[in-house]
C-alpha cells in the first residue's frame, strides 16, 4: 500500500493524502491551499486522475480540509465523500462562503473562480453523513471508522483498515477542555502501521484552559468599566460558538455586568442551527445546560445582526458594547468597519483569540502596530491589544504527545503532515528521543510504503 501527501506536507493548507491499495483509492480530506501562491496552487491539476479515486473521507469542515472538493468533482471524480452528520451539513455551508468569496475576488480581480456557488450541487450530492464509532465499508479491502477529534464541531481522526494493515489519520486534534465539544479520542489498543499527524503546534505549549473565561471575563469587566467598546473577531465556525457558549455561562452567572452583545457573522449565525441539531456530539457540561433548558446561543443582551444595515447601526448604540464578528484575522469581513470605527479609540479593546497570519490586520496589530490599512484608508491604533492563546483549536505539543501514545500498543510508524517545519522537527525530535519511535516528517508528493 502506498500513501502520498498532495498537500499539507511541509505546511499547515490544502491537506489531501492518496491511500492506494492497488485496487482502491482513497482520499483522506481535499483541502485548499491558503497563504502565498495561494490561486495558483488551487488550479494547479491534482498528481492523480479524480476519476480514479472510489471515495473521500473528510476530517472536518475546515476550508483547508475540504476546499478543493467541487475541483476534483468537476475532473471527474464520481465516488462518495464521507463525514460526520455534522461536518456534511457544515461542509455545504463553508464552500458555499468559500464559493462566495472566491467569486468577489474573481470580478475584483479579473481573473477566473476555481468554482463557483451554482457548481456545488454535485458535490453536496456526494457527501454521505455517518455515525463516529461506527465501520463504514468503501470496497472489499477497505474499511475505515470516524473517532472523536475534538477541534471543532463534527470533527474526526479516522481508523482505516485496508489491504491487511491499520493507519490512523489524525486530521486536526483538538486542544483540552474546549467548550461544547467532546474530548479528542484515544488511538486503538491494537495499535497501527503507521499514524499520521498533525503537528501546527509541535514546538508550543498553549496556556491552561482555565485561563479562557477569566480573561474573556476581565476584558468584559475592563470594557464596561471603561465605558469602551469590546471588539471580538473570531472564526465564523467554532471560535464564534465557544465564545457564546462562554459569554453565555459569565452573563447568566452574573460574572460580567449587563451590557448589549452582537454577533455579526453572517456565516456564524446559519453554523448555528447545525450545532443545535446534533445536540447529541455536546461533551457532558454543554448536554446538561441543554437539557436544563438553557439555549446557551441566546442570553440577555445578545443581539443578532444578519443584515448589513443592521451591522452599520451597532454605530449608533452608545458603549459599553460589546461586538463578535468575523473574520477571525481581521482579514475581511464584518469586523473591517468596526476596526475602522474603533481602532483609534483608547476605551476600545481587540481580543485575539486565534492564530494570525502574516500580512493580516490582526497579525499587524497584534505585534503592535501603531497604525494600520483599512479599505485603503490609514486608522491609527490607540486600543488596547489583549492576546489570549488558550483559545487555540489545536492541540499543543504535549497533547500530541499524549495522543500518540494513547493507545495500550504504540504505533510502529509515524508521518507528520499539516505542519511548518520548524514545528514539525520540534515534534519529530521528542518523539525520537521521548517515545522512541519510528518518525517521518511527509514531504510532497512522494509515494512512501506502508
Ligand atoms: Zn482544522
């Protein structure tokens, strides 16, 4: 059996192994490239013919999981793509936006759209909902199941047994104790031929969970105090969730005085739905409110702005306010005109809450910047900047390091994808030297045997 990384290898984007037994071939994830060559790496053709490849199996519904799923279905793939119930509802939703934005961008840019949104119907057609735990057969020597991950809402590592040997794929592996979600799964007793990892934070350590809703608590605290303006950018699917979840929990506790929230993510508010339908995926904390009766995306003062008249007029509402909106970089989006509005206010306060790229908004005036470019208009920035790193979807090197080794038999082999190589070295290093075990850092697109 082979397998070959066609992204993620080497980086954190456009995540896509090949599985080929030599009579089935399998895809685990179809991701989009993301940051720099970005547009032309998406049009680049796939190193396999799609019409060769009998199913996908989709981690989770993160655009760099699943972003270059209606390109491979408009080249010829015909099989069926597999997820959880939730990650095939989310999946719909998120290259519906990514086919949104992707069309803004062409005519803004006179250039083509590697799909458009009248293009996803054969796609969603393909995607077939299964159970966690449970055996999904794709041919007569392959069979795989789908193990709780823990990263966002719907997300999977994934069991596969084919031709004779056990992989595990790691997908991304969440952080400890995260809100609503369910604790990541452990590896099989029985062991695996080869697991394959993620590893975005192989070289860090992440602060201690508790410290999320203290802080989020003191930020709101301060904003009231100081009669300011609390702005949150957050990631439409999952961040956006927790911090209502926890917002939710501090405001009916009386832990933050009252004061008027608003979400205003389009994309966030229609993911809401979807978490409220698999109730049942909530870990144990999120099921018990439930059940109590306590709608923990509703609470006192919690105002949801859909249209773009009514994100305009939060303007008008004097502060203390309080104002969630995505992007979660400050790259686009909703929180561009706040930003504009606020930055240059010393009552205000940005609270980072995940990772930020270089060349963002949110990267720049998280290290500082004193002034920034909004829609071509300069805004200098006299806010407060607060940073809280135990927000992170993903795991930290030591829950990688648990993971691994969670399992009564350790595995024989280990891949590491979805990484910087900085990150990835650290990781492979601790992994040699602290498990002994067998590692190798996946480079693109060259075939390894299992
Ligand atoms: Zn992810």
């Amino acid at each position: 059996m082979k397998i070959t990384f066609c992204g993620a290898a080497g980086e954190v984007t456009g995540s896509c192994t090949l599985i080929d037994t030599g009579t089935t071939r399998v895809l685990v994830d179809c991701g989009m490239f993301q940051g720099e060559h970005a547009y032309t790496r998406n049009f680049t053709p796939f190193p396999f013919d799609p019409g060769s490849v009998s199913a996908v199996i989709v981690t989770h519904a993160h655009t760099d999981h699943i972003g270059r799923l209606p390109k491979l279905v408009k080249e010829g793939f015909t099989g069926r793509i597999f997820a959880t119930h939730p990650t095939r509802l989310l999946t719909k939703l998120m290259l519906q936006d990514a086919a949104h934005v992707m069309k803004d961008e062409a005519r803004r840019y006179d250039r083509p759209a590697l799909y458009r949104p009248n293009e996803l119907g054969a796609t969603n057609d393909l995607i077939h909902g299964v159970d966690y735990d449970t055996e999904v057969r794709v041919s007569d020597d392959f069979t795989f199941r789908l193990r709780e991950a823990g990263h966002i809402f719907g997300s999977a590592f994934v069991e596969i047994e084919a031709a004779g040997k056990r992989l595990v794929f790691s997908g991304d592996l969440g952080n400890d104790q995260v809100p609503i979600l369910r604790g990541t799964a452990s590896l099989p007793d029985a062991g695996a031929d080869a697991v394959i990892m993620e590893a975005t934070y192989g070289d860090r350590l992440h602060d201690a969970p508790e410290q999320r809703s203290r802080r989020l608590a003191d930020a709101v605290r301060d904003t009231v105090a100081r009669r300011g303006t609390l702005l949150i950018p957050a990631f439409s699917l999952e961040r956006t969730q927790e911090i209502l979840y926890e917002l939710n929990g501090l405001v009916e506790n009386k832990l933050v005085p009252p004061v008027p929230f608003y979400l205003d993510s389009p994309l966030a508010i229609k993911v809401l739905p979807i978490y409220k339908e698999f109730s049942k995926y909530y870990n144990s904390e999120a099921a018990s409110l439930k059940n109590a009766g306590d709608d923990f995306f509703v609470f006192p003062g919690l105002h949801i702005t859909k249209s773009p008249d009514e994100s305009r007029a939060i303007e008008e509402v004097p502060s203390p306010k309080v104002i969630i909106a995505g992007s979660g970089m400050m790259h686009g989006g909703r929180i561009m005109h706040h930003l504009s509005s606020y930055l240059n206010d010393p009552n205000t306060t940005v609270l980072v809450i995940g990772f930020q790229s270089a060349g963002t908004v949110g990267r720049k005036i998280s290290e500082g910047a004193e002034h920034v470019t909004i829609d071509h208009v300069p805004v200098e920035v006299h806010a407060k900047v607060d940073i809280i790193s135990a927000y992170s979807a993903h795991a930290d090197q030591a829950k990688l390091l648990r993971w691994v080794t969670s399992g009564k038999t350790e595995p024989k082999r280990i891949f590491i994808n979805h990484s910087e190589p900085k990150a990835a070295a650290a990781l492979s290093e601790k992994l040699r030297t602290e498990k002994l075990l067998d590692v190798t850092v996946a480079e693109p697109e060259k075939p390894y045997d299992i």
